[in-house]
C-alpha cells in the first residue's frame, strides 16, 4: 500500500545548521530524488515553531503516484554557535579536558572494542592539539633548551603564543580543529548533564513530538537522525514512551539512525540515563531501528550493533544494513567526498544518485512504507519502474 502521507522527525547531529539551511540541504536531496525517479517536488517554507523546530510541507508527485510529507527540523545549532563562539583558550582547554575524560575512564578502549576506525576519528583532533602545543613549547622554550640567555624568553615565549594560534587558525580551521574540539566539549556536557540548554532542548523535543503524534493523520512517522543527532532522538522518543505509550502504538513508526554517532557517548560508564534511554526504545517501545553504516565514513562506529555493544536484549534487533557510498553517489560526488571525512560523513544525507537500497529521498518522500524498503524489498532498490511508476 502506497504512503500517502508521512511525518518525517529529522535530527542534526553537531552542526551550525539553522532550519532554513537544512530546508536548502534537503531540497538538493529532493532535486537528486526527482532526476534518479522521474519526479516532481514541491515544498513550501520552513515555518519556525520555537528555538531551532521548525517544518516544512513537501508534496512529491510520481507518475502515479502522490506523498504529502510533513518535514520538521529538530536541531541545537544555535547552542552550538555559543561552544563555537568561546574564546580560543577555552576552547582548547574544554576540547582536551573531554579527551583525558575519554582516556582515563576507559572509553576510548571501548571505542576500540566497538569500532577500531572511530578511534581515528577521536584521536585526530587531539593529535593535532599535541602538535599544536608542543611546537609553542619548542619555539618559546628554545633559549633555554639551546642553553641561551633567558632573555631570549622576552621574544620567544610572545612569538610562541602567535604560532600557536596561527596553526589553530591555520591549517587548524581547514581541518576542522576547533569544531572538533567543540564536538568533544559538548559531547562531554551532555554525558555529565552540565549544558542547562542541551537539557531544556530535551525536554522541548519531547513535548513537540508527542504534541505532533498527537495531531499527525500521517500513514507513518519516520525520525531521521544523522550522526550524533541520533542522542537526542533515541531520548525524544524514550521521553514520549514514558509519557504516553500509546501515542508511539497508534501507527508504524521507524527510527532511521544514519551514521549513528550514538555510542560515542552510550559508551562513557557516566552515560546511564542515555543507556537506559536506548534500553526503554529497544525493549519497550515497538519503534523500528534501524541502522546504516559504511566502511568509508570514520565519523561513526561501523560494524557495531548498538544492541549488543550495550549489552541490551531488544524487543526486535535492530536492522543494520552496511551499504558503500560509490554504489549510492555518482563517481564525481564520492572522489569529492574521499578528500574531506567530514563529507564523506554528511554523504548519508545526499540524494541518491544512482538506484539503490538506501535513499533519503525515498525514506522522505517516496511511497513506499520504511518497513516495507528494509525488509520486504531488502537489499533491492524499490520497485519503481523506469519511469518512476509503481510495480504491478
């Protein structure tokens, strides 16, 4: 049976994105939909609800087919803009104080166990950090280690403390340096509920989503969550369950976690209230999870099932597809994105450009029930003719 109608929930993990750019982000999608499957899209305004929700109506018409999505924008980049705009000092300071928290709690090696390639992606950012440091130490201590006068120290030690803040700036800000970092310090906040925003924000998704699946006449809701958006999604829809129940009963609804970042922080042996949130949604809720990775993104924890990394026995065990990215993207995009992790990373919110299991778009906009695109057509790309039709 045909969707005509979806609600779509869709989580930002830890970007600067306001409504309005993931508006422009997800129309670029759509154009990518529309060419792949003969279709045509129509969406209006983002329509701002409170801090950082907003929605969006997309129409999207096939060759015989119609699908009305309700499109809202979960996001915190507005808090995010206030780690961004700390001084350089503190953002330092907090990046690699969340680093000795990851170490010496034993994290990181549970990172290791889980998915050796994440690691990468943690170390780098404090990688660099080290090098930032320890070429200010050499340039400002360098009378001493050359057994000079020590008051050499006069010029070396100011001169020491520009260059450092010059590889911050640069190469760093090519690198993504201080963003990282950033990430780090507010990932650490959330594990030890020190960000009174991150924790009213919370409490804001919840009342919305249940306030929309109270309203919604939507055949089925989707919650999109990229990255570490998939945090916040995991708890809105632990928060609804604990609420009402019944409001996540009443149709089929599906959690697309994309990238999933989720253990970076499930992980930390402080994170108990996020693990229980993940055990209320696996064991309790009937939401279906499922999860999608790729061996060429370091930027989440491949071949990891959340389930079993946290020692929970789910109601229904997630579905974990593994798909490549070159299968999905033209050649052109994906030699783009190989240079950047970072894009590589956001390649699981572009459009599908060549016909393939995974598709945002579809997941969006098309006609096909989520349910139906993971298990009953499994592996195949949905059965839309040549010219974008419904299979007999």
């Amino acid at each position: 049976m045909a969707v005509r109608k979806r609600l779509v929930i869709n989580f930002t993990g830890y970007e600067g994105l306001h409504p309005d750019a993931v508006r422009g982000r997800y129309l670029n999608s759509a154009a990518d939909f529309n060419k792949l499957w003969g279709a045509r899209t129509a969406a209006g305004p983002m329509v701002a609800e409170c801090d950082n929700i907003a929605s969006m109506d997309i129409t999207t018409r096939g060759s015989d087919w119609k699908t009305e999505t309700k499109f809202c924008q979960y996001g915190s980049a507005d808090i995010f803009d206030a780690y961004a705009a700390r001084n350089v000092v503190t953002r330092f300071a907090t990046g690699l104080m969340a680093f000795l928290d990851i170490l010496l709690t034993g994290t990181f090696w549970r990172y290791l166990r889980t998915s050796w390639r994440f690691c990468i992606f943690f170390l780098w950012p404090f990688a660099y950090a080290c090098f930032v440091t320890l070429a200010a130490l050499a340039v400002g201590l360098f009378p001493l280690l050359a057994e000079g006068s020590k008051l050499h120290l006069l010029w070396t030690v100011p001169l020491a403390l520009v260059i450092g803040r010059v590889l911050i700036r640069w190469p760093g800000e090519k690198v993504f340096f201080s963003y990282l970092l950033d990430d780090w310090a507010a990932a650490s906040d959330r594990i030890y509920g020190r960000s009174t925003a991150l924790n009213q924000r919370r409490k804001a998704f919840a009342a919305n989503l249940a306030e929309k699946l109270r309203a919604t006449d939507a055949d089925e809701v989707v919650i999109i969550a990229h990255s570490l958006g998939t945090v916040p999604a995991v708890e809105a829809i632990a928060d609804v369950w604990r609420i009402d129940p019944e409001l996540l009963r009443r149709k089929p609804v599906s959690l697309v976690a994309a990238g999933s970042c989720l253990l970076m922080i499930a992980l930390h042996p402080r994170a108990n209230g996020l693990r229980e949130d993940v055990r209320v949604v696996m064991q309790e809720s009937p939401v279906l999870w499922a999860e999608f990775q790729t061996v060429t993104d370091i930027v989440h924890f491949y071949k990891s099932d959340p389930a079993v990394a946290l020692g929970i026995k789910p109601r229904r065990a997630p579905v974990i597809e593994r798909i490549r990215f070159k299968r999905i993207h033209s050649a052109k995009r994906y030699v783009r994105a190989r240079k950047n992790f970072f894009k590589m990373h956001l390649l699981f919110l572009k459009g599908a450009q060549i016909r393939n299991p995974y598709d945002m778009g579809m997941f969006v906009q098309g006609p096909f029930p989520f349910k139906d695109l993971v298990t009953k057509y499994k592996g195949v790309a949905a059965p839309l003719d040549l010219e974008g039709k419904l299979a007999a």
